[in-house]
C-alpha cells in the first residue's frame, strides 16, 4: 500500500517557495521512496516531483485532501479548517513576513496556539518539516481524527484565530490621510 500525501499552498497569491522547496528535497530521501504525491503550489516555483497543479477547484481540493494519508498546509485558518474537516490533522507551515510569503505574521501566533492545543501539527523550518514527515510517513495513523469527522463547527477554529490576532502587534496609522 503506497501513502499519499497532499501539499497546498492555499490560495495566496504570495509564492511560497520554502513549504514547497522543502517537500520536495524531503522527498530525494530513500525514507520517501515510493510515495504518492501532489502538490497544489500555487505561485511557487512548480515542482520536479509528484502530480503539480497551480491551483485546484475546491471540490476537487477537498475530495484529495480527504483521500490523502498525510497533508501539509500553509497556515491559513481555513486550509486548516478545510484539512481537519475531511479527518486530517495538518503538517502546517506558517507563512512568514520577512522571506515575502505574506502581508504580516498573523500564520505564526495562530498556528502556536493551534499546536500548543494539538489541533495541527506544527514545523516552523525545513529541519522540522523533515522530522514531522519522517514521523507521519512511519505511522500516518498519528494524523487521523478520532471521533467525529466532518464536524463543520468553525467556532474552535476562529476563537483561536482572534486570541493570535490579540498578541499581533498594534497596526500604524496609515500617514497617507486626506485631510
């Protein structure tokens, strides 16, 4: 029986080059070997490895990622809502502000807060993304929901969302006013 795994970027329109980049070196690795993959990779450079689309319908997103073994995701609330609704708990990658993959750091203190919860899988570097799918590869079983599946309450997801924002630092006026 040969694994899938799922890789998204989400819909943003930065390129994010690390998520992706990472995967696909992970997978020269003799621990990868066999593996079935797809990248959904958005404005990142298109990768040498696996079945490569840009972008997919969300219906056809949905009906992979609930027919995938292991799924890695950028941080975006609803990527990771949509991943855990099909029974999933994501690998999540936060997207960061300094490398251009994003417009602030909002990914960062809400991914924490989901990991610290147990909600995602967190990797925040390519050493982590690594070691996080070594282990998923070694027992996909880690990443499956118990219980219900499918749950379509958002609530946890965005009450979790607004206590990130909370530790975001205050914005800047914007300097460019009409007066």
């Amino acid at each position: 029986m040969s694994l899938s795994i799922l890789v998204t970027v989400g819909s943003d329109y930065h390129p994010f080059n690390r998520l992706v980049g990472g995967v696909e070196r992970w997978l020269g690795q003799p621990s990868a070997a066999g593996l079935e993959v797809l990248f959904q990779y958005g404005t990142a450079d298109r990768p040498g490895r696996g079945e490569c689309h840009d972008y997919l319908a969300h219906d056809e997103l949905i009906d992979r990622l609930s027919s995938s073994d292991i799924v890695v995701t950028q941080g975006g609330p609803m990527g990771i809502l949509e991943v855990r609704r099909c029974g999933r708990i994501p690998i999540v990658m936060p997207r960061l502000h300094d490398l251009g993959e994003v417009v602030d750091d909002h990914q960062v203190a809400f991914c924490r807060q989901l990991a610290s919860t147990g909600d995602i899988v967190l990797v925040e570097n390519e050493d982590e993304l690594v070691e996080a799918l070594d282990k998923a590869v070694a027992d996909p079983t880690r990443l499956v929901l118990t219980g219900s599946t499918g749950d379509t309450d958002a609530r946890p997801a965005v009450e979790a969302f607004a206590r990130a924002v909370e530790l975001l630092p205050p914005r800047r006026r914007n300097r460019w006013r009409r007066r």
